[in-house]
C-alpha cells in the first residue's frame, strides 16, 4: 500500500522485491504517476491497483498548476478549500487505464473519515451519508465503466471498513450487475517493507 512516495525513500521501494505483491496506491494523487512508471520499468509483471476517490479529481483538463504535497498536506488542502493541485485529471485517469499492469479501484466518492462520522452522527444520519457518497461513486463509476475491470476492486478510504458502508455498497453495486471485490485490510504499508 502507497500513500505518497517519499522522495528519500523511493531508491530503498525499488530496491525491494516487490515481484511477489501487488501495489496499490491510495487517493489519486498525481505525485504517485512517475512512481508507477518506474516501478513498471523495473518491474513489468507486477500488478499494480490504483485506487480514485471519484470527486476528488483535478478539473484542469492541462494539469498545469501541479503541486506535490504529502498525502495528509494534499487531504487537508481538498477538504480546507477545495485545492485538487495535488490529485491526478480525467485524462491522467484515462493514461492510467491503459497501461496493462494497472487496475483502476474506488475509494469513496468524496474520502470520507466513516469512524469520525460514525462518532459524531446518529446511526440514521450515518446511513444517509454513506448512502449520498455511495450513490455519486456508483454514477460515477457507471459513467466511467469502459476504464474498469468487469470486478469493480474497492478499498475504503483510511482503510476503515464498516460492514453498513460496504454491505450498502454491495447491495447498490449488484442492482447494476456489478460485482464488488473488497480489498482485504490486510495490506502492507510499503515503509514497513524496507529494513
């Protein structure tokens, strides 16, 4: 699992022999891009998952105006003001689909904290917004469909996996005929790979 790739630590990621997992990156920030590229280089029969959270994504059609921040700096940015400088465009998205080791998967509509929501909703508020981003990511993902696997993957953001939210999911997903696979949360933060 690959949050953001630390510029100090991305020669030890490549020297790991990552042939034996599958990578997935979190949150769709553009910064994750070039690593892939040279994972891909390094490593072409590894499978990579490249997980969207489907709102979250940078309305320059160019890309210009990038910025490069931290995973958490690049959530505070999004949620504080609404800046997708740091998250990748459609068209990044659709390059992304095409390269034959990379999967597409979902990570929410809007990258909702469901613990905090849980905390601080009642349980009927807490269904009708997982519900709404539930809904939007499925539009979304309907819209998109030709760019994802026949299996939809999906990992819940900051990995939090409530069984309403994913259960809701599941039932939502099949009304289309869509089957949702759950990544595990067993995934394996990449720094704890490097001794």
């Amino acid at each position: 699992m690959i949050h953001e790739i630390l510029p100090e630590l991305e020669e030890k990621y490549l020297d790991l022999d990552l042939n034996n997992y599958i990578l997935t990156f979190d949150d769709g920030l553009y910064s994750q891009i070039a690593f892939i590229e040279k994972v891909l280089l390094k490593f072409p029969d590894i499978e990579i998952i490249y997980y969207i959270s489907t709102n979250i994504i940078n309305n320059n059609v160019e890309g210009s105006g990038r910025s490069y921040d931290k995973c958490h700096i690049a959530h505070e940015k999004y949620f504080a003001s609404g800046d997708l400088s740091n998250y990748v465009t459609f068209n990044d998205i659709i390059k992304l689909s095409k390269i034959q080791n990379v999967r597409l998967g979902l990570h929410g509509h809007d990258h909702l904290n469901l613990d905090k929501l849980k905390q601080n909703l009642s349980l009927s508020d807490f269904f009708i917004k997982i519900s709404k981003d539930i809904q939007l990511m499925l539009f979304r993902y309907l819209d998109w469909y030709k760019l994802f696997d026949n299996k939809v993957l999906f990992c819940p953001p900051y990995n939090q996996y409530h069984d309403l939210y994913i259960a809701h999911m599941r039932k939502q997903f099949a009304l289309y005929n869509k089957e949702l696979k759950v990544i595990p949360n067993e995934r394996i933060a990449i720094e704890k790979l490097i001794k």
